[in-house]
C-alpha cells in the first residue's frame, strides 16, 4: 500500500456513523439514505451481510460488517 493513501481501520461502528464517512458534505439522514440504496443496488454485499446476521434496521455494524462494506464500497 502507498504511503501516500490513509487507510481506515474497520471498528465497530453506528450506520449513520459509517454513512457520514461516505458523505460528510450531506445530512445524516441523507447520507444513511444513499448509503442504504447503495447497499440495497449491490446483492453480492447485501448477501454477505446477511451471512453475518446484518438485518436492515441494524444501527450498529460489526468490524466484519465494515470490512465487507468496504470491500464491497471502497474505502470512505
């Protein structure tokens, strides 16, 4: 990995927490809602998630439910 780039640990962290790394020039609201339909748009993420026990209404996400978001999403 370059120098250059920052790479974010995964950690446990909240949705709208998580979202608000994707965009933080939105509202929360906003960013959860384009964080979601990006998720929903993507059935290999959501199928992996789902293999962890994630269920949609979940507000805390686990360090692998991070690491698969951003595998699946890139690094916020």
């Amino acid at each position: 990995m370059k120098e250059n780039l920052e790479y974010m640990r995964p950690r446990p962290m909240g949705k709208g927490e998580l979202a608000m790394l994707y965009g933080p020039d939105m509202t929360p609201v906003s960013a959860l809602n384009r964080l979601a339909k990006w998720m929903r748009l993507c059935p290999q993420l959501m199928a992996e998630l789902q293999a962890t026990g994630y269920y949609p209404r979940q507000r805390l996400l686990t360090v692998r439910q991070v690491e698969i978001i951003f595998h699946h999403l890139g690094q916020p």
